[in-house]
C-alpha cells in the first residue's frame, strides 16, 4: 500500500514543480508537460540504470504517466491568481516529491536485497534526479547543489530505512513526514552544509 501511495504522491508533487519550472521560465504548453514529465520520472529511470534494470521498465507505468499529464493540465488551467505565490507552490511540491520518491527509492533497492550503499543512493537520485535534470533543461542551477540542506535528506532516509530497524507502512510514512518537513526547514531557514571557497590569485 504504502508503494503506491508514495507513487502517486511523489509523481504528482513533482509533475507540478516540473511544471511550475516551466511556467516561471515561459515555455509553451509542450514545454510544460514535458518538463513536468521528466521531473516526475527522471530520478527513477536514473536509479533504475545505476541498479541494473531496463529502461523498459519505466513503460509500465502507465496509470502514473495518466496521473502526470492529468495533475499537470488541471495546474496550467488554474486561474493566475491562485497560483501568484508560485515560488511558495514550487518548494513545497519539490520538498513533498523529494519525500516521496525518497522514501520509495529505498523501498526499492531494500526489495531487491541491494547493499545499504545502494539503498541509500536509490533514495538519493530517485528523491533529487527528476529535479536535476528539470534545472539542467531550465538552464538553472540544480536545486540539490545549492546553499539549502537537499539531498542529505534523501541520503539520510535511504540509511534509515536501509538498516530496517524498523519496517511496516507506518514508520514509511512517518519517515516521510520527517524528510519533507526538514527540506521545507532548510530553505524557510537558510540550513547549509559546510562550504569551502577556492581562492584564484
């Protein structure tokens, strides 16, 4: 149950964020489902490479490619003025689809008795790739490279699941409620990682 839950969820989420990408950078109506697309399915299909399964694999998800274009369309159909704060829209999309996809990310590689290194990276590029690759194609700086705290959410699930002290629907959940909260911390507070500048003389 809680598969398909996180599914639909992440898909969702992130088909918006993708879409409201889109909006913000004035693609036309073919830029938006597309961008809202590859941001609902690029991380999976980036960890379904790094783990070894076809791409193919990604075809059979039919219901949720009808749930992307669906969730995109009824979002581009939304009056302006509901939607004027979209940069407030846009991080809470983006933090509720890290969540998700996060979280099943290491659902995933936990089935498959995959390493708890490979756990912790499908929750990594399945919770961040649809996004990176939706900043590369809007010729942004990817969302997991910038000041706020990310992908070590992401990374930090996928260790906790991967240990499996604890299973069952309800501590997944539980799980997800903490991910996406602290992503939404991390840019309502300005939480950074460590940096180091270079200096060129």
């Amino acid at each position: 149950m809680a598969w398909e839950v996180f599914s639909i969820i992440g898909t969702i989420a992130f088909a918006l964020s993708g879409a409201i990408v889109a909006m913000e950078e004035e693609y036309d109506l073919f830029g938006v489902y597309l961008l809202g697309v590859v941001t609902a399915f690029g991380g999976g299909a980036i960890r379904n490479l790094l783990i070894g399964l076809p791409v193919t694999t990604l075809w059979s998800q039919e219901m949720m490619f009808q749930i992307a274009l669906a969730a995109i369309t009824l979002f581009f159909l939304v009056p302006q003025r509901f939607i004027k704060h979209w940069n407030r829209w846009g991080n809470l999309f983006d933090a509720i689809g890290l969540a998700a996809f996060a979280v099943q990310g290491a659902m995933y590689a936990v089935k498959l008795e995959l390493p708890i290194s490979a756990v912790i990276v499908a929750a990594v590029l399945t919770g961040s790739g649809g996004g990176i690759v939706r900043d590369l194609l809007a010729r942004r700086k990817p969302t997991v490279l910038r000041d706020e705290i990310y992908a070590m959410w992401a990374a930090g699930a996928g260790l906790i699941i991967g240990l499996q002290v604890l299973t069952g629907d309800l501590f997944l959940y539980m799980m997800f409620i903490c991910v996406m909260t602290l992503r939404i911390l991390s840019y309502m507070r300005g939480w950074q990682l460590p940096r180091k500048k270079l200096l060129v003389k």
